[in-house]
C-alpha cells in the first residue's frame, strides 16, 4: 500500500487593517471591548510595510493552481479611505504576476458614497454588507455612538453598489428578536435584491 500525500489547498486570511475602529456601536459587536487593547485611534491602520508583507506572503504562500484570496474587514474598513486599498491592488499586481486575485470587503456600509461604490464594483470586490432587516429590525442593535440607528445609509449604500454593479452579499446578525421575525427579514432582504 502506498501513502500519496494529499494536494496541497489554499487558506483564506481575513485582514483587519484598521482594527477595531468603526463609526458604529452596534450592541453586539464584540470589537467594541477591544478597543482599549490598540491604542489611540492614530494607530489603527495598517502601516505600508505590513500591507506590503501581507500581500506579497499571501500571494507567496497561496498554491499557484488557485486564486488568491483577499478579505478586508474590520471595524469598519472603509475608514482608510479608498487610496489605502488602491495601493492593495497596485502590490496584488506587482507581487501577482499575472495570478488570479480575488478580493472581498465586509462593511457596514455607511460611508459608501458614489466613489466607494464606484471603485468596489470596478475592481470587482465582493461587497458582504451588514444589513439586518428592515429598519425597525436592523436599528434596533446597528447604530451610531449618538443612538441613531444606520439603516438609510445602509440601504443608500446597497442601492448605490447595486446600480454600479458590484457583487454584493448580506451579513445578517440573527439575536432574539429578529429571530422572532424570520419572514419579515427574509422577504425584506428578498425584495431587497
């Protein structure tokens, strides 16, 4: 009998270049006890040197018969701005060498605006947007420090990426209450698209 080692599989890492920081406080975020642990605000972004090592291990690392796999999450990661993740893409060109890239963005979707829906589905991100439900459902725990809950920037957010044409998913927190409510939510997020 002989023993063939098996074919070799990639891994999916998901960056958090920006830490805890999030312009949100939504109740059930377990990054918001976190965030005494990173220091002042100042230091929350992922400096050149590590997004090059990251990208640059990454694509290194990944078995060249795959994709390569980029995450960027948070917090919030759209508080970098967009130049932080043009300079992602400009390193995954440089260090991929023609290599399938692929790269994905989590968010609560409160600051995209034309430009951040614009550069996500020309780039083709996939976008996994944080959405509850309907307002009533997904204010009740997704809201600003103030106590404003988020749900028309999120919804503005959805129909901008949409009308770009970028690939957009759900991130959908189940508790107790939206759980009591699972029709509601699921034909809310259907009609939704």
């Amino acid at each position: 009998m002989s023993l063939t080692a098996p074919a070799a599989s990639g891994f999916h890492l998901m960056a958090k270049p920006s830490g805890p920081a999030c312009n949100l406080a939504c109740d059930y975020c377990f990054y918001l006890e976190k965030e005494t642990l990173f220091g002042q605000p100042a230091t929350r972004r992922m400096s050149r040197e590590v997004l090059d090592a990251y990208i640059r291990q990454t694509i290194a690392a990944t078995p060249a018969d795959q994709p390569v796999l980029f995450t960027w999450q948070g917090g919030e990661p759209t508080l970098l701005g967009i130049e932080f993740y043009v300079e992602a893409l400009r390193l995954q060109r440089h260090y991929g060498g023609g290599r399938a890239i692929e790269n994905s963005f989590q968010t609560n979707g409160t600051l995209i605006d034309e430009d951040w829906a614009r550069f996500l589905a020309d780039h083709r991100f996939l976008i996994g947007l944080s959405l509850d439900g309907p307002q009533e459902i997904h204010d009740r725990t997704r809201r600003y420090r103030s106590g404003a809950g988020s749900h028309a920037q999120v919804m503005a957010a959805l129909e901008r990426l949409q009308r770009h044409g970028a690939a957009v998913n759900v991130l959908a927190c189940v508790d107790r209450h939206s759980a009591r409510h699972p029709q509601r939510v699921y034909r809310f997020l259907k009609a939704a698209g």
